[in-house]
C-alpha cells in the first residue's frame, strides 16, 4: 500500500491560513498533503458544528464511512456518540465535532477497509489544523473521545484508565477524556456494552454541568 510504501511526516503548519475564519481553514485543509496519509483517505474530514460552540469533542480519526462522506462521526461512532448526547441533554447542532488525524488510516481486510490507529508521527502532522479549530472556537470544554485524542492534547504520557471523567486545564481549554464510542461498540457482552454506555453517558453528564 503507498502509505506503507513511503511514508513521510511534514507539519501541516505552513498550509494553515493566519488571520481566517474557521471555514477558510476548512478549505485550506480540504488540499492537505502534509503528510502520507491523504493517498488513503477518499477526502479530508474536517471537523463540523457550530462555530462558536461552547463544547468541542475530539476523536482519534475519520472512519470508514466518515471517509466517503466527509463529515465526521456519521457512521456506528456516532450514532453512540448521538444517543450520549441525547441522554445527557447536550444539542449536537450546538456542539463542534473534530479528529485528531483528519484522514481515514487503514488497511485491507478482503473487501472492507479497517481502521488502523494513527502512530505519534502521523498525529503530530495533522495537529496544526485541530490547534486551530480550537483556536478559532475557544470552547468551554474540550472532549477527547478516546486515548488518542486524549494523548494529542495532554501528552503522550496521558493515561485514560487512569484518568478518564477528570477536567485539566490546558493551552486548549479546560479537557476532559472519555472512552471513544467505538470502545462502547467493541464490548464482547450485550451486558458490556450496556454498562460502558451507562459510563459514556455518565461522562456527557459531567461535560453538561460545565457549561
């Protein structure tokens, strides 16, 4: 596969128009080729929601049906993430929704492409565009779905077992991380999946009662 074959590794910073609105950033980034992983992906997936939203959730990167629509968190993720934010009274229309990594890495499984998680290299490339999203918003709250995203803003040391439903303050924002919802999703027991969700939910919760 070409991103195998000669992968590279540039920032996107110099490709980040200064002085833009958010929806010149998102046209900017629709052209990214900073790093290798635009061979793969069918498009970038930029992030979406409103512009002044006061709570900006951030995933590890677009999957594969995020990929052939270009907008993020359409697929099984985030009909799980739709029905937390339901329970927890939180209007998605109100919300900005993001990745850290904004094209789909994979790899062949017969016919179906799977999801291969993004290495440091790859998040490091694409964290000029997420730094100005959250620029750009100046959210309340800032919501990494999933180790990823938590790593991405808070360090690589950043552990979510062992922090998971904490607020920190950052150079983003006030963060807190949560399971990403593919983790909800991948539990082996109807009875698993419940009880992550009863948590998932339970973490939106906390995120409403700080704006």
């Amino acid at each position: 596969m070409p991103v195998q074959d000669a992968p590279y590794y540039e920032s996107a910073e110099p490709l980040v128009p200064k002085h833009a609105d958010l929806e010149t950033v998102r046209e900017a980034a629709a052209g990214c080729r900073a790093c290798h992983l635009w061979r793969l992906g069918t498009q970038t997936v930029f992030g979406e929601g409103a512009p002044k939203a006061k709570v900006v959730f951030v995933g590890e990167q677009p999957g594969d049906k995020e990929d052939l629509a270009g907008k993020p968190f359409v697929g099984p993720s985030g009909q799980t993430l739709n029905k937390a934010l339901e329970e927890a009274g939180i209007d998605r229309d109100e919300v900005y929704i993001t990745n850290a990594v904004k094209h789909f890495k994979w790899e062949p499984s017969g016919s179906r492409r799977i999801h291969k998680k993004p290495n440091q290299k790859e998040i490091a490339a694409c964290h000029p565009w997420l730094e100005e999203e959250l620029r750009l918003i100046q959210p309340k709250v800032v919501v990494c779905l999933g180790a990823t995203a938590a790593q991405a803003l808070l360090g690589a040391s950043f552990r979510l077992t062992q922090h998971r439903g904490e607020f920190f303050d950052s150079p983003s924002g006030t963060v807190i991380a949560t399971l990403h919802p593919s983790a909800v999703l991948r539990m082996p027991t109807e009875e698993q999946r419940e009880s992550a969700m009863q948590g998932f939910i339970s973490d939106m919760k906390l995120v409403r009662q700080k704006f």
